[in-house]
C-alpha cells in the first residue's frame, strides 16, 4: 500500500517539474511569480524526498544513491533560484529528515541487499547525466545518459511489477528523446 502512494505522490510531483520546462522564464501563481527551475527545483525534490523512502522501504540501493544525490542537486537549484532561504532551509531539513527516516526503516527491516546489475547501470547513467549536465553543460550527452537510463529502469519497475513506476518512467524515456531532439536542433 505504501508503494503505490509513494509511487503516485513521486510522479504527480516529477510531472508538475516537467510540465514547467515549456513555460517561459516565470510563472506565476496568484499575485506572485516565480522563475520556472524554481518550481522545477522544489517539485523534483519533493518526488526525491518521496524515492528516497521508496528505494528505502524496498532495498533499492542504487536508486536511493541516486535520489540522495539528486536531492543535494534539488537543493542546489533552490537556492540558486530563490532569494527566500526560508524554502531552502525548509528542504534541507526535511532532506536530513527524510535520511533519518530511512535509515531508520533500513535498520528495522531485514533486507536481503539483491543489487541487480540493471541497478547500479541505471543509477550509474543517472549520475552519469547529472555530471553532464552541471559540471560540463553538455546537454546532448546528458540527454542520452537519462534516456539510457530511464529505459533501464523502466525494465527494472517491469520486471518488478511497479506499473506506476514503469509508466513514470516510459514518460521520461519520451520527455527524453523530444528533449534531445530539440537539443540537437539548436545546435544546428
């Protein structure tokens, strides 16, 4: 039951992200406006917030690495595009919470720690993106990394038998290639 709760909050919020990256520059809610990777940034963290404690209920190591990790980018991104340290102070806490809870949950359950090779190759192209895209800038590779490694994953969800997440990730495999598309025709 758990699963399938964390599995919808987590795609509701990435699809929120997503749904910002066609807006231009601001969007605004209410009277206030907001700069897009702003609202980006808090709905990632939010849908990694929630896999963290996915991958933590479930044994998902390499996912939870992943997550962890895309956290400390989410949070990054938030304070880069807020001068509101308030929000910011507010996600890292609820990050160092979250850790705490899952550690929590990990030392309460005995797990059997299986780590699939699907696994570490996924979360290793994940990563693998993630560098591309914040340390080189280089768009086109960090669009195939994700795309190589959402495919992965979503093999993984299948063969695991989260539809949810399967969906989420056959989204991300067509957010991928439409992304890497446009990419590739701006820099002709």
């Amino acid at each position: 039951m758990y699963n399938i709760i964390l599995e919808v909050l987590s795609t509701f919020f990435v699809f929120v992200a997503i749904s910002t990256f066609p807006a231009k520059n601001y969007i605004f809610i209410g009277k206030h406006k907001f700069h897009k990777y702003f609202i980006a940034n808090i709905a990632f963290s939010i849908a990694n917030l929630l896999m963290i404690i996915y991958s933590s209920i479930n044994g998902f190591i390499p996912l939870l690495i992943q997550m962890i990790i895309f956290m400390l980018l989410g949070l990054k991104g938030i304070k880069e595009y807020s001068n509101n340290k308030q929000i910011f102070h507010f996600f890292y806490v609820a990050f160092i919470g979250t850790l705490m809870f899952s550690l929590f949950l990990m030392l309460k359950k005995n797990y059997n720690f299986n780590v699939t090779l699907i696994e570490i190759i996924a979360a290793s192209f994940a990563l693998g993106g993630s560098i591309f895209m914040n340390i080189y800038k280089n768009y086109i590779v960090m669009f195939l990394f994700y795309i190589i490694a959402d495919i992965l994953y979503l093999l993984f969800f299948f063969k695991n038998n989260s539809y949810i997440m399967v969906f989420q990730y056959f989204v991300f495999v067509l957010v991928g290639i439409i992304s890497l598309y446009k990419e590739i025709l701006r820099k002709r």
